[in-house]
C-alpha cells in the first residue's frame, strides 16, 4: 500500500505549491556555472582520453576506430549488415551501387530479456540463427556475403573487424562477453551452425554507423550522434592528436574518434551536479556506477528520471491530492514515451492537455488539473537538462572537428520521437558556439554554429558497411 501524506502539506496555498514544485525541480536546473564547468571537465576528459600517457585515466574512452575515411562513392555489391544494441535486433540485406543503398531488406527480431542477461555464447548463437532465418526466408542461404556487425557498445578496436567488449550498457549484461572480441564470438556461433556462407568483414559503434551513413548523404558530416536508448557520439580527429595511436599509419590524416560519451562522468567528475534522483535512478538500476552521462537523460532512463521526481513531489503532499500513486512506485513504470507525449501538449498548447492525460489513463493513476500541470513542468525540467547536457559535448566536440562546415548525422529513438529536443538542442548549440551568424537560408532543422554548418539528416536506420 503506498503510503498516505496527510493535510498539513496539503492545505498548501497555490503559490506555496508553485513555490515548492521550483525547488523540488531547481536541482535539475543547471545555471551557467555549472554548465561552464561540465564543458571544462568534458573538453579535460577528451584531452586526457586521447593522451599517450596521461597521469589518469579518463573516463571517455575516446576509442580509434581504425576507420580511416569515410566511403567514397565507389562501394557496389550486396552486404549484410547486423544492428545489435537494443530488444530489437536487425538483419538487413543492402545493395549497393556506387556508394548508394540502391535497395535494402530489413527484419527485427526481439531479443528476449534471458538472452539479454543470460551466458554470452547463447546470445550470439540467438543472432546466427536470425541471420540463418533471414537467408533462409530470401533464398540466399548459399550467397557468400561480406557481413558489417553494428554493436552498440563500448568496444575496445584493434582492427576494423576486432571489436572486445569494454563493458554492457543498456539493458544487456551477458556473462562471458566483456573481454572478448565481439566479430570472434559471431563468426564462432555461425560456425557452430555450419549452414551460412557469411563472413564479419566490420564491426562497428552504432554512431560510427550513423556517421558513415550521414557522409554517403552529405560529405560535409562529421559528426555521428545517437540519442536513443543510449547515448554516444563520434568525430573526425585529425590523425597527429590522437597521440595514443602508437602503430603506424601511413598516409592516414584523419581517424574516426568513437568518444564514448555515456560513461562521462563515471571517475566521479560529474559529481557536482548529480541530483538525488540521478543518484536514486543508479542505484536501481542493472549496471550501477556505470554510464553516468548516459543515464542522466537518454531514452533508457529520461521516463524513469521523471518517476522519480513525480513520487518526491507526491511524498511531499504536492500531488495527486496529497496520495501517493501505488502505480507511480514501480521502477520502470514511467516509460520515456510518456515524457514525449506530455512534451508533445507543450508543443501543440491545445486547451486540454490530452497526450498528459493519457498517460495518467493509462497508468490508472487519479489526478486534477494541477496534477497534470506538474507533470508538463517536471517533463520539461528533465528534457531541458538533457538538451542542455547534450549541447555542451556536442558544441566542444564541433570545436574539435577540423572543418569549416560540418553536418552532424544523428539518429535514435528520443531523439526522433520526442517532440521538442532536436529544436532545443540546435537552441543551445547555438548559444554556446557564439559570435556568428545564422546563414540565410537553413538547410531543414538547420542551423550555423560559429562557421560550422549542423543540420540532422533524419537517418533511415541501416547501418553501413565499409569496403575498401
Ligand atoms: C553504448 C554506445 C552506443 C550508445 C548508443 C551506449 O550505451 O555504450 O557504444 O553508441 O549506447 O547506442
């Protein structure tokens, strides 16, 4: 039974609620200083990450991906191409003809939550029977094809087709996994089978993918961003500042850098600004102290951030009529689409917030007008924090990349589908690279940041592989 607050607190006068409701959310408000002092830190964690010896380590992983250039229009052929990194895994079949996808097929297939959890080796046998499904189904079964492998996930790359598993994030924690090669572990479940004709040629980060893919489009792109159930970003780094690269590398001028942004924070410099709510959601959550970045604002965590501050505000008698919902108090039970929907009244201001009151609905949870008035203040407390939080990484990551103009590829589910983000994030990138001008004329959702151009490319999802 949730417990009961009683009428003190309720008796609250409306500007005392107001009052109340701002310095319950005031936590997550970050003022100037403190975002001064995150870019500080992330541009430090950079440099240190990219260090040959440096006297610490940092906690951006700032990971040489082995991937020299981006494609250059001359890739033909049919590849497979694997997508892993969230309950849905994907199979997709591409052809391509002078570096377009001239056709591709596609096919999910959910990933269980035991196999997401369970022995590593049963999770990679799961991906070659769905790679077996998939030809079998096309009639492909004994085509020999070049396979690209996108792992979302921290990966240690020694080479173009040697990914070892940094550590699991989201919602995966496989045993036997971390430490080893990723490509070793797939090509040994497929010759278990003994009945597939493919070959892991790649292996690549989700954002690496989204990068490669943004450049087919426009070769201005720079920059590969994912803001979904995880979050991450690469770039473009001149070959001379990644000092740690010890080996040789030729005639190589630049290398594509994958940060690895969503540990940020995990060595402890993020401490400053973590809220209790921040603190609480990493307690409960499947891999605690790790992914600190990630887990103050991406779509894994950004519904259950809200949670947590809507049932504060309950206990302290300011919602729901001084109750507290039974329902509110199940982890997980606020999902991020509910903070899309909620965001999404804001953006249309219809008279009756009717997304918000689905959401309630939908819970079975009881509410007045306030209630729901709230709701919106807190959805949009947490989303302006994450917009904020993104557009510092990604306005010192841009400062970074050596171009005059550089397009940003992103792709993820919150990012796609929460209403305002992409609108706020251009907002504060913009704020925080000042002094130059908006050009006239703005690619779509586009904008200028100092003179380097940014624009989304609103990603069909396939993720690319690279030839040679
Ligand atoms: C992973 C990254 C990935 C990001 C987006 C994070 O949890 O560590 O490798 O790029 O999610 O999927």
């Amino acid at each position: 039974m949730a417990p009961r607050i009683e009428a003190p607190e309720f008796r609250l006068t409306k500007t005392d609620v107001v009052k109340k409701v701002e310095d319950i959310l005031a936590p997550l408000k970050l003022s100037e200083e403190v975002q001064k002092r995150i870019r500080e830190v992330y541009d430090e964690e950079m440099r240190i990450g990219l260090a040959r010896n440096p006297s610490r380590k940092s906690c951006l992983q700032m990971e040489n991906t082995y991937l020299p250039e981006l494609p250059n229009g001359t890739e033909e052929g049919e590849y497979l191409a694997l997508d892993l990194g969230g309950t849905n895994f994907r199979v997709i079949l591409l052809q391509l003809e002078k570096g377009r996808v001239v056709s591709d097929e596609v096919q999910h297939y959910f990933v269980p939550e035991p196999l997401r959890v369970g022995p590593g080796s049963e999770l990679f046998d799961f991906l070659a029977a769905c790679i077996y499904d998939f030809l079998e189904t096309r009639s492909k079964l004994d085509h020999k094809l070049p396979l690209g492998f996108t792992f979302s996930f921290p990966m240690t790359q020694q080479d173009l087709n040697v990914g070892i598993l940094v550590s699991w994030t989201k919602s995966f924690n496989c045993p036997g996994v971390v430490g080893e090669d990723a490509v070793k572990m797939l090509n040994e479940a497929i010759q278990r089978r003994g009945d597939l004709e493919v070959e892991v040629v790649a292996v690549l980060n989700d954002t690496t993918g989204t990068l490669v893919q943004g450049a087919f489009l426009d070769r201005k792109c720079a920059i590969g961003l994912i803001i979904g159930t995880g979050s991450n970003a690469c770039y473009i780094e001149r070959v001379d500042r990644v000092e740690k690269w010890e080996g040789t590398h030729g005639d190589i001028k630049e290398v594509v850098v994958d940060i690895e942004w969503g540990a940020f924070g995990d060595n402890g410099v993020l401490d400053f600004m973590k809220t209790e709510y921040d603190q609480m959601l990493d307690k409960n959550s499947l891999l605690v102290g790790s992914f600190t970045f990630e887990k103050l604002f991406s779509g894994k965590y950004l519904g259950e951030l809200t949670r947590l501050v809507l049932v504060k505000l309950a206990e302290e008698g300011l919602m729901f009529g001084g109750k507290i919902p039974s329902q509110l108090l199940r982890p997980g039970s606020f999902p991020t689409r509910f903070v899309s929907l909620v965001e999404q009244d804001a953006v249309l201001k219809l008279a009756r917030p009717v997304s918000s009151e689905s959401c309630f609905h939908e819970l079975g949870i009881e509410h007045g007008s306030d209630d729901l008035k709230i709701l919106q203040q807190v959805c949009f407390a947490v989303t302006e924090r994450a917009a904020i939080l993104l557009a510092i990484c990604l306005s010192a990551t841009l400062m970074r990349v050596d171009r005059e103009e550089c397009t940003i590829a992103v792709d993820g589910s919150l990012y796609k589908y929460h209403p305002r983000l992409h609108h706020l994030l251009e907002h504060y990138i913009i704020k925080m690279t000042p002094g130059k001008k908006l050009p006239s004329k703005l690619p779509e959702h586009g904008a200028v940041v100092r003179n380097k151009q940014v624009f989304q490319t609103q990603m069909s999802r396939e993720p690319l592989i690279v030839t040679n």
